[in-house]
C-alpha cells in the first residue's frame, strides 16, 4: 500500500512480531528446561488467552489511541521478554505469558483499527500489517532455533542458559519498532474525528452485539470460537512432538521460517484476492485445508516432511487471516445510538442556596466497526484458552501429544464446514 502510515506501521509490527515469534517458540523447551511438564507448557496457552481477553476487553479500550497503544505492547513485550531471561521457576514462566497475551491482543486490534481507516481496501490494509507480523515472526523463529545450540555450543552452556541469553538480546527489537512507530497526527484522523471518539468515553455492549446477531454474524463467531479452540489443542505441543519424532530444535525453528514466511508473503496480496472475490471462499478452502496439514503434522520426521506441511498451512493461513476479519467488518456495521442522560449541577438563583437543577442532555453514539471484531476475537481468545486447558487435562489423563494434534486437525476440517454455510446463506435477508 502507499499509505505513509501503512508503511511505517509495517515496519513496527514487524519488530514486534520478531521477538513476540521469538519468544513463543522458546517457551515450551525453556518450561521443560526449568521443570515443568509438557501440561504446563499448554497451560501457557490459556494465560496467554487470559492476557488477550485483558487487551480486547480492558486495555484495548483504555488506550484507544495508535500511540498509547503502541506503547502498551512495547511495555507487555518488554516484560515478557524480561521474563524468559531471568525467570528460574517454569510456573511463574508459564504465568507470565498473560503478558505476551496482551501485546498480541492490542497488536491486532491496533491492525483492525487502523484498517478500519481505509474503507475501500480493507482486505489489503489487514493483509499487509499481519504479513509484516506473521513474517517477523517466522524470522524470530527461524532465527532463534539456530542461534539457541550455537550459544549453547560457543559458550559451553546448557540450553537454559543459552535461551536466557538469547532472550535478553530480543529486547532490541521492540525498541527499534517503537523509535519508528508513526507519529500519532500522521494518520488520516481529523481533530473532530479524534474528538468525537474521545468525547462520549463508553459503548453500548447490548448495541454491539445486536449488530453481531444476523445468522452469518453467528456462523462466523463460531467459526473464530473453533478456529482458535483447535490452535489451542495443537499449537502448544507441535513443537515438543517434531522434536521427539526426531527433528533438532533448529531444523524446527527453521522450518517454522519456512512456513512462516510463505505465510507472510501470500498476505501481502491475499487481502487483494478477498477485496475483489470476497471472503467466504477463501475461507472455506483455507480453513479445509489447513485441517489437512494439521493430520499430517505427525508423520513429519525430518526436515523435508516438515517443511512441505508447513509451506502449505502457510498459504493457507494468508488468506485465512484477511478472511475472516474483513468478514467480521463487513457483518459488523456501524450503528449510530442516539439518546441522553441526565445532568444534575449546582445552580445559583438571586436571594437562594445552592440548589440541585437537573436537565437532559441528548448525544449520539456510534460504534465503530474495530468493537464488533475485538468482540469477535474475544469468543477466539476463550476457545483458544479452552483449547489449551482442554489439551493440559488430556495430557494429565495421560493422552498422547500426537492425540492433541490429530483432535485440532478434525476441529478445523469441521470448522471448514461451518464456514461454507456462510455462502448457502448469503442470499437470505439479514435478521
């Protein structure tokens, strides 16, 4: 995109998304490294959940403004990081990830706001700034993997200590992404605009959900209710199972950047494909066929059955992502809510006391587009944190890691199924 804003954008995402990529793929080896179990390390996914249900539902609206937000994911980056680096105890690592969660939380409400500014190429505006985030990621990833046995083998450390290091380094990238943030007036934003959003300092929840209650609406809540709730299952545990098929921890985090970046560059044009073909069949095949992907994850013993699987999810998942949130922007319009409230002052009258006057003051609201979508990616944040509690209880009943994957692949492919009822139905009229 040509937007100023976009392209500076981009590149603090990017950072963001660097060590954020980063530092998850660390997690699970470092919780097994300080003592913890496998439970714990998919446990950390539903604090994580915890953390984003915070940015969405109370953080995100606190600090509404690009700057302010901004500065709230540094912040929740920063301890995260600090976190990994000089925490000795797998619980309270694993609690920690509440703060990863509202850096991820705020970063994409930052993304949809943002997009919500350029009505007419939504699709690409969300494709662009996730690519930078997706593609920081990988490259955190990637990079990490193969730095981590290098120090551990320079240094003559343990894997602990070589990831502590390594942690330490990542604080370098949030703090280039925020000496290049954008500045706070380069945005399209007009005092009035800034005013008016500023001005009436709450929502009306009741309004924002009646707008999310037209059967497509639904069907795409539980699309993003199951979507995550199957990322909960496996994402946690993937990694530990490559490895135990055989996999060294660098091939993986190579691999990652392989799929990753696939992931980032089909994003740079999927949200194209979305603005002229629309969402709902790009959904549906990304959705079927990243539940493919996800079966065969288990079958991956060595690098060249790895990567493949995760160049596919990849593609995948570009347009995955552009999908469903310009459908969540599109299902979700903005409505305007006109009523008053009461004032009550102190007046003062000739040859009288104080007394208390009272009058009514009309205003209007109207609720933007970005409060439908954290709605949305509120029910994906609880099936995520389901998922994830779900996959820790199942490993304490002793079930397999693998189960855990295969049951995420079945969730997807039944998720496919439930998004391709968005198409039979557009042509009914909206409740």
């Amino acid at each position: 995109m040509e937007s100023p804003i976009i392209r500076k954008l981009f590149v603090c995402v990017f950072a963001f998304g660097f060590t954020l990529g980063a530092l998850r793929f660390l997690f699970p080896f470092q919780i097994v490294n300080l003592g913890g179990t496998e439970a714990l390390a998919s446990l950390g996914g539903t604090y994580s959940a915890i953390g984003q249900v915070l940015g969405l539902m109370l953080i995100g609206r606190l600090f509404r403004s690009e700057r302010r937000s901004l500065a709230i994911i540094g912040f929740s980056v920063t301890a995260f990081t600090l976190t990994m680096g000089l925490v000795q105890d797998s619980v309270l690592l694993a609690t920690c990830r509440i703060t990863e969660g509202i850096a991820s939380a705020v970063l994409v409400l930052l993304i949809v706001r943002v997009s919500c500014q350029f009505a007419t190429c939504r699709g690409e505006s969300v494709g662009t700034l996730l690519a930078a985030l997706f593609l920081g990621s990988a490259i955190g990833q990637g990079l990490v993997g193969l730095l981590v046995e290098s120090a551990a083998t320079s240094f003559m450390i343990a894997q602990k200590e070589a990831i502590q290091f390594l942690s330490l380094l990542l604080l370098v990238p949030p703090v280039l992404g925020m000496a290049l943030a954008p500045s706070p007036t380069s945005g399209p934003h007009t005092k009035d605009t800034a005013h008016l959003n500023a001005d009436h300092g709450h929502v009306h929840l009741s309004h924002i959900v009646h707008s999310l209650m037209s059967k497509r609406a639904v069907l795409l809540a539980v699309v993003y209710l199951l979507y995550d709730f199957s990322h909960g299952l496996y994402t946690p545990v993937l990694s530990l199972v490559v490895s135990g098929n055989g996999v060294p921890l660098e091939l993986i985090g190579l691999s990652y950047l392989a799929g990753d970046i696939v992931w980032g560059l089909v994003q740079l044009y999927s949200g194209r494909l979305v603005d002229r073909l629309g969402h709902v069949l790009p959904l549906v095949v990304s959705l079927a066929t990243k539940g493919v992907v996800v079966l065969l994850y288990p079958t991956a013993t060595s690098l060249y059955g790895f990567v493949p699987l995760l160049a596919v999810a990849g593609a995948a998942e570009g347009f995955l992502e552009p999908s469903r949130n310009d459908a969540a922007m599109e299902y979700s319009t903005a409505k305007e809510v006109v009523h008053s409230h009461p004032h009550v002052y102190l007046s003062r009258t000739s040859g009288a006391s104080l007394p208390l006057s009272r009058h009514e003051h009309e205003h209007t609201h109207k609720s933007a587009p970005d409060e439908a979508v954290s709605l949305l990616q509120i029910l994906g944040i609880m099936g995520f944190g389901l998922g994830s509690a779900g996959g820790a209880w199942l490993l304490v009943t002793q079930a397999p890691l693998t189960f855990l994957i295969l049951l995420g692949g079945w969730v997807l492919l039944a998720t496919s199924m439930i998004s391709a009822a968005l198409y039979r139905r557009r042509p009914s009229p909206e409740m």
